[in-house]
C-alpha cells in the first residue's frame, strides 16, 4: 500500500465509512461507530464502541482524548453527533480492535515499520522508493529528477531559516506562505483548494512553470536570507515576500507575453474530491437564485414600454407574458435557469426574431429530454464564433455552455426579419436596462463580456461610466471596465469584420479574473512541501 488513506479505503472497501475533511487542519475524521461496524459482527456497533471506550480509558489509554465529535448525516438524513478520529487515532483504534479483518493491515504496519528501519542504515532505499512510487503514477524521469531537485533545495532554505531562529513547525509554514502569496496570490492550503486537492502534495500537482517559479521564490529568499542574514520570524518574513516578489515578477512578465495566466486549476489526480457541503450550498444558493429570475420574468410580464411605439413595425413582443412559452425556448440566449451560477455573463444585442423563438419551442418534447440537444444542435453564426473564441483563448479550459448569455434588449422582434433598423434599438437598450441590472444582481458573474454597442452602452448607464463615440473607440480606450465588483470587457460582435488576433486579444483578458480564485485566509503551512 502507498498511503495510510489507501489502505483504509481497501481494509473496508464494502463498507461505508463516513469521513469529513478539515480544510483548515488539513486532517479527515472517520466516523468511529462505521470503523467497529466493519472491523467486527457486532449487532450493535454503538454498544461495542462504548464498551471499548469505557475500557480504554480504564487503561489508561490516550485515544479517547483524540475523540472530536462532528455532525453526520445518519440514515435518517439528519445530522447527528459522532464520535470521529483523524488518520492517526483511527490506525491506533485498528490495532486495539480484536478482528480477522485488521490482519491484513496490521502486517502491512510491521513491515512498513521493517522498512524504515531498513532505510535508516542505507537511505538509497528510500529514494528509490520515491522515484517508483512517482514512475507508477505516470512522471517521467526528467519531472522527477527535477522533483527530487527542488526537494533538496528546499531543505537548503529550510537550512537556512534554522540557522537564523526559525524553530517551529508553525513558522516554516508562516514563511512558505509568504512566498506562494507574494507572487501566486494564494497560500499553500489555499492554492490546494484551488486545485481540488487536499493531503497531496501541492508541488506533485502544479504545471512545470508553477513549479518554476515557486523554486525561483524559494532559491531567491534563500540568497537573499544568507545575503542580509535576518534573524527571527518577522525578520525572515520580510525577506520571504521579497523573494516571492521576485518570482511574481517573473510571473508578470511571462503573462503579458502569453497573454494569459500561468496559474492552473488542474491537478494530476485520477479521482475528484466532493464536498457534500459545498454542494449543499450551491444547491440552496441556486433555488434561491431561481426564485429571484422568477420574480425577474414576473417584472417582465408587466412592461410595455417597447410594445406600442408609433411606428408599429418597431414595437417588439413582450414574451414573458406567458411563462410556460418563455422558459421553454431551447437556445444559449435563453437557457437561463441551467447557468445562474456562472462566473461570466455574456450580454448581447436582442434576442432577434419572435416566430424563431416559436420554432425552438416547439421543437421541444413534453418532458424537455432534447434541451440540450437543441441547444448543441443551434448552428447560428454567433454562437459557432463565441464557442471558438472561448475555447481557444482559455486553451480548451472554458466552454460556453459554462457561461451566462442573455441580452440588451428582453422582448422579441416581430415575424421572422433580423434587420438593425426594424427596432429601436438605442430606445428599446435604455428601456430594458433595468432588467439586465437585476440579472446581473441574481448571477453576481465576476465578469461581463458585451457584443456589440448597444449592450455596452445599456451597462454605461447603469453603471455610471463614460464609454467613446464607437465602439472600436472605447475598446482602445477602455479594454477593461472595473465598477462595483464587477470586470467589463467590452468586445467586437463574434461575426463582426475584425482580424481574429485582435478578437482574442479582448477574450484572453477574461482569464486573469476568471482563473485565479482565493480562498479562505489561513496561515497553514507545509514545512517541507
């Protein structure tokens, strides 16, 4: 076995074993009761739990201090107080329980044991034992000498702070957070989050240029450490920001030339961590934001300010007047209660023609089993251009079907024409612009993409801000709005005749806000990570 977890999860792998993670401690807890149900055939796992407990304490034994309890989900679905214990506790409650079903584990701890003792008078064994356990899960021998490189570089800062007053645990991971902060933003338990990873090691999961630059800031806080010879945690912490800022300019540099961040997301895990927690959350934060997009339509169903112009062939079709039509158009423009939690919101010019809208609704079976299929299916020449331009400038990483779309204006065109002068379209955009503020308030996107004008000069309203006489003018000008929380990054429409180079050049500014996201703020560390 290469890990404690992975002999855990084989020891009961026909069981279920309730566990939680501590983001903070960097530590799962195993339900205790789950551990005695399948470590023995009591009829009552509760009852031997207390039995043994009652015992060990009469022991002497410190294992019942380590007990924390933590709620979980019973089989009642209620959540209930259970005594749980981390790795740890959980391998010394194995070896306490009496049980056919631990030998396996128990044999596998004595010749753990008889291995590092082995490794103790010829420590190759233990180097070969790492650059196996990398060959298995698929690093090539260049990554893992470079591994085992930075390994001992490492050591040579860690050296280093020894030798100027840096003693604890606690204050190595105070010093390596400085560094991953000053030039990636994030902390080391907080750049594992971004990554989707927990007890891994953070190095073992980064690109080689994350890897890069986190030894950059690490070997420059090294020699800048025996340069200035600085003494203490304060000390030591000034100099380690200096050294990540070191590599974060490097960083910034590499940037501005690829045009895109260096920090990924990725990770090189074959499995996916699922925090039930967080699902839960989302669950509630969408049916809360669906309620408020129903509330939306009802608001909409209730305007007639475009509906009535003098010019009757200009008055658009309030479509929201009836609900069961208007959310019932398969398309990417209208597939709004499927993306309320997006990061990015895409606002273009209208909606276009009422009697297209009507062929999509009633393309749709009675169960809605085709949505996505019609919504792969649309072939417009805007949706092919916006599909190519996010998937190219994010390098495959982002898709549209990720992101919010709606437009300026809210109602349809009448019959089947898509002219720009059969609306009024400055009129019906400052018309509409209260409706797409309380979009933009439901979706709380971190960042706006206008097509076009119209959309752009909706958003200057109600926001606020100056935008030029053109649109290629504001773009100059103006490549990124900041306002209220939000990035606006106004773009040429997908179709329009401008060069693709400069089309992605806007799209790949979306990345440095959409990538890149902090966590909790904690001062956890990893001495040698």
């Amino acid at each position: 076995m290469d890990t404690k977890l992975e002999t855990i999860s084989n020891l009961f792998e026909d069981n279920e074993i309730r566990s939680i993670w501590n983001s903070e401690k960097e530590e799962y807890y195993f339900s205790i009761v789950d551990i005695i149900a399948a470590l023995t055939n009591a009829k009552i796992p509760r009852n031997y739990w207390s039995d043994l407990k009652r015992k060990l304490i009469n022991e002497g034994s410190e294992l019942h201090e380590k007990i924390v309890q933590l709620k979980m989900k019973a089989q009642d679905g209620k959540l209930r107080e259970t005594d749980t214990l981390d790795t740890k506790g959980i391998l010394r409650l194995i070896e306490s329980v009496p049980s056919p079903k631990a030998e396996p584990f128990k044999l596998w701890l004595a010749n753990l044991g008889s291995e590092r003792i082995d490794e103790v008078f010829d420590p190759e064994i233990a180097v070969n034992r790492a650059v196996e356990y990398y060959r298995r899960r698929g690093y090539n021998d260049k990554w893992i000498k470079t591994r085992l490189t930075g390994i001992v570089d490492r050591f040579k800062l860690t050296d280093v702070w020894k030798e100027q007053g840096i003693t604890k645990d606690y204050e190595y991971g105070i010093l390596t957070n400085e560094i991953y902060k000053s030039w990636s933003g994030m902390k080391a338990s907080e750049y594992k989050k971004f990554k989707g990873i927990r007890k891994e090691s953070l190095r073992d999961n980064m690109t080689d240029i994350e890897v890069a630059l986190t030894d950059l800031g690490e070997i420059a806080t090294r020699e800048l450490a025996k340069e200035h010879k600085p003494f203490g945690l304060e000390q030591n912490r000034q100099i380690a920001k200096r050294g990540g800022n070191i590599a974060k300019i490097t960083r910034d540099n590499l940037e501005k030339e690829l045009g895109r961040t260096v920090i990924s997301n990725k990770n090189s895990l074959n499995y996916e961590y699922i925090d039930e927690k967080l699902l839960e959350d989302k669950k509630e934060k969408i049916q809360m934001k669906t309620k408020q997009f129903n509330n939306l339509i009802k608001d909409l169903s209730a305007c007639d300010k475009c509906v009535n112009f003098k010019c009757s062939s200009k008055s658009l079709i309030n479509i929201y007047k009836n609900y069961e039509f208007c959310i019932n158009i398969p398309s990417i423009w209208t597939d709004w209660l499927n993306r309320l939690n997006s990061d990015i919101m895409i606002i273009g010019q209208d909606w276009g023609p009422y009697n297209d809208m009507k062929k999509l609704h009633n393309l749709l079976s009675e169960d809605k089993s085709n949505w996505n299929e019609l919504i792969e299916l649309e072939k417009s020449n805007t949706k092919k251009m916006l599909e190519k331009y996010i998937k190219e400038s994010s390098n495959n990483e982002y898709y549209l079907d990720n992101i919010y779309i709606t437009n300026a204006i809210m109602c349809a065109r009448k019959g089947s024409l898509y002219r720009g002068n059969n609306i009024n379209l400055k009129t019906s955009t400052l018309n509409c612009s209260e409706y797409l503020l309380k979009q933009i308030e439901i979706v709380k996107p971190k960042v706006i993409l206008t097509l076009g004008y119209y959309p752009l000069m909706s958003l200057s309203r109600i926001f606020n801000f100056r935008i030029g006489k053109t649109l290629k003018e504001t773009i100059v000008k103006l490549p990124e709005i900041m306002v209220n929380n939000y990035v606006i990054i106004p773009l040429y429409h997908p179709v329009a005749q401008i060069k693709k180079e400069e089309q992605l050049t806007q799209y790949k500014r979306i990345w440095k806000y959409i990538d890149l996201k902090i966590q909790n703020n904690n001062e956890e560390g990893v001495k040698n990570d």
